[in-house]
C-alpha cells in the first residue's frame, strides 16, 4: 500500500478546493484572499485593449490589487467597452463611465456627485477615466470585501462556491441580496459573468499550460536512458512574490514496494523539479518527457503528443486510474493542451490520492513564472481545467533528444 509523506501538511490529499484547504490549515486569510481572487493574472499584449484602457486598468488595479488586471479589463469592457463617456438609463436613475456607476455609489465611494469637476478640467469627474479607474478600484475593493464576509457568514449559500469574482460580479451588477438567491439570478447578471470569464480566459497572458506550443527540437534518433537525468534542469530560485509563494512546492513520495526500476527513476526525476519557480511556462510535454531523460518531448505539444498515443494503442481514453509514471492529459481550452507525470497512484483510483508534478498551475499564487509544483488530480482536475478535459493517460512514451545517448527506453507497462 503507498504511503505519502507532504510537507504541504497533506495538501495534495485532500479532494476540496484549494481555498477551503488553506482556510483548514490556517493560512493567514490575506494570502487566501489574495489565492482566490488570482484567476486570469496578466493581461496579454494581444489582448484587443486599447492602449489608453490598459493605463486605467492599472490605475483600478492600483487601487485595489487583489483584482487580477485582465479581470478588470474583461469587466470594463462589458459595462462600457472602454469609453469613458458612456451612459446608460436605468431605473435608479442610470449610470455612468468605465465601470458604469450610478449617482449614489459615485458619491458614496468619491465623496462628491456626478458632476464634481475638482481638476477643473472641464470633465465630469465620472466621465474623466483616470479617476473613475481609481475611483472604481475603491469601490470594487469594498464590496469584494462586503462579498467575503457575506461568503463567510453564509457557507451553506450556493454562491458562496462560486470563484469569489463572479460571486462579486452578482453583486456588483444585482446587488448583495442576490447571493442568497442564487442560482435564481437575473439574465442579465449570468450574461455578465459568463462574458467576463470568457474574457478572462481568452485575455490572459499566455503563461498557462496549454497556452502555447512547445518549441522544436531534434527528434531522438537513440533511445531514451531509463536512469534519472543527472541534470535536474533549473535549480530552485527565490520564491515569488505572490499570496502564498510555498504552495504546492514542497513534498515527497515513498515509492510502493516492487516498482520498476524504470519508473522509480523518473518519480525521482519528475520530483527534483518541484519547487522550480521558472523556466516552464508553456512547456508541460517536455518537463513530463524529462522525467525519463529526453530534452525535450519531440512533440509540438500536449496536443499533439495525446494524438500520437491514441494512434499507436499507448493512449487509454477516459480511464480515471493512471498507473504510477504513467503521463496523464487534459483538454485545456487552449489549442495545445496539457499533460503531467504521474508520481503517485492510489490502488483505489481515488483522484484526491494521485498525485502529479505540473507546471504553472499555482503561478498566480505564488507569482512565480513557469514554476514547477506538486498538485493532486482532483486539484489539477477541478482548479486547472474547471472541472472538465481530462482526456486520460498514456504509457510514458517520447520522441525527443536524449539526455544520456546510447541507453534503451523504458518499456511500456499495461495493466
């Protein structure tokens, strides 16, 4: 029977979201503030945000940095697409500006009414974007935190396991009184959220796995060795800067009595990397290929190598019970795809018990940059790809250049 040893204080063991899991290790509530408001991260340079709108988005960011940038951007296009004049008629007597705020939450957040103009530039002060962007910042802070408190009194609501932001976007666009009531909100609310979150994953800067293809490289033309790399790749560096700059980045395995030599050389491997704060943004198929000793996977992606399985009878669709040192796949939503290295399986296919290495799945957390961490499958499953595209796993096959030449591949094990 496997046993598991986390320095995480049993992180990866636990089939709930990360954020209820910080809360039962009493991890100061900043950084779990800070983790669940992290989704989307930075702002992609191809991103159709006009370059002026991007200043004011750092301006509301500025003002209440626990919003992630390409949130405020996606919301700031849906209530005024990027116009700093616009105006809309509603029933409490219409709103204003970037953020589209009516007379009573203005003057409640900047202390004056719509038509203050105190840099006598001659522009409404709600219609000037430099200080409705900060403005807007302070508003959106309070109610996020009005937001929370309400999650916090009310567990049991069904908004309150919604991603903190959309739950804020309930209550910006219908108000407070909505969380109680949901699912049973306004059409026009579940319009808002769903166009923001299509933004937010369609905006982001491309630094999630799946984002982008791997770069080319030599496909091997001798096997791959099966002892573990003697270069583990980048060394660990400084923590990042983010929430929680530790999370998912400590750990460790003990290995099941019998295993192949094979594969517990490359679960040793695939482990030296965890704690690696860079260097792997968007290339998931070669840190899983590393493992046993290729430079790279030979593959232009995820994608590409789940494909490649499926048609040579290496790939095992759908089955939820990856064996140890097996790769395992998902769908991202992305073009290219994500794939991981299996480091621990649990006899009874549970998902919160296997674990894997992954990169960038805790960056925004963390503020690293293609950092390396150690998350079980219930977690990638439910926290990385919301839910859905675990397409299933594959012998641990690979094309790439060698590490060590001149050794035999490690031969595929079916079950």
């Amino acid at each position: 029977m496997m046993k598991a040893l986390l320095a995480v204080s049993g992180l990866g063991l636990l089939a709930v979201p990360v954020i209820a899991v910080l809360a039962a290790l009493n991890v100061g509530g900043r950084a779990v503030a800070c983790i669940e408001s992290s989704a989307g991260g930075a702002l992609s340079a191809a991103a159709p945000v006009p370059a002026a709108a991007r200043v004011w988005v750092g301006e509301t960011r500025a003002a209440c940095p626990d919003l992630p940038e390409t949130w405020i951007a996606a919301v700031m296009a849906q209530e005024s697409g990027f116009r700093p004049d616009a105006y809309a008629e509603d029933a409490n007597g219409g709103t204003w500006g970037l953020f589209q705020l009516n007379a009573s939450i203005w003057a409640a957040t900047y202390g004056h009414p719509w038509s203050a103009d105190l840099n006598n530039n001659g522009i409404w002060d709600v219609k000037d974007p430099d200080i409705h962007a900060r403005v807007a910042g302070q508003y959106l802070c309070n109610r996020l935190n009005t937001v929370r408190a309400i999650r916090a009194t009310h567990p049991d609501w069904a908004s309150s396991r919604l991603p903190v932001l959309d739950a804020l976007i309930i209550a910006h666009n219908a108000g407070e009184s909505r969380l109680a009531t949901y699912p049973a909100i306004p059409d026009v609310t579940a319009r808002f959220i769903t166009a923001v979150d299509q933004r937010v994953a369609a905006w982001s800067a491309p630094d999630q796995a799946g984002a982008q293809s791997e770069p080319p490289g030599p496909v091997a033309t001798t096997a791959p060795t099966a002892s573990p790399a003697t270069d583990p790749g980048p060394l660990p560096s400084a923590a990042g800067p983010g929430c929680l700059p530790g999370l998912g980045t400590s750990g460790d395995v003990v290995l099941p009595t019998g295993t192949p030599a094979d594969t517990a050389a490359a679960v040793q491997t695939a482990m030296s990397y965890v704690g690696v704060t860079s260097g792997w943004a968007g290339l998931c198929d070669k840190l899983a290929c590393r493992a046993y000793g290729y430079t790279n996977s030979g593959y232009t992606s995820a994608v590409a190598h789940w494909d490649a399985m499926l048609l040579t009878g290496h790939a095992h669709p759908g089955d939820t019970c990856p064996p140890l040192g097996s790769f395992v796949f998902w769908a991202t939503g992305h073009p290219f795809g994500h794939t991981s290295v299996v480091v621990q399986a649990d006899p009874g296919c549970d998902p919160a018990k296997t674990l894997v290495t992954s990169n960038e799945v805790f960056d925004s957390a963390t503020g690293n940059h293609g950092g390396v961490y150690l998350i079980s499958l219930a977690q990638i499953n439910a926290g990385f790809v919301h839910g859905n595209g675990y397409l299933g796993w594959s012998d641990p096959i690979c094309r790439g250049t060698l590490q060590t030449p001149g050794a035999t591949p490690p031969t595929p094990r079916r079950r």
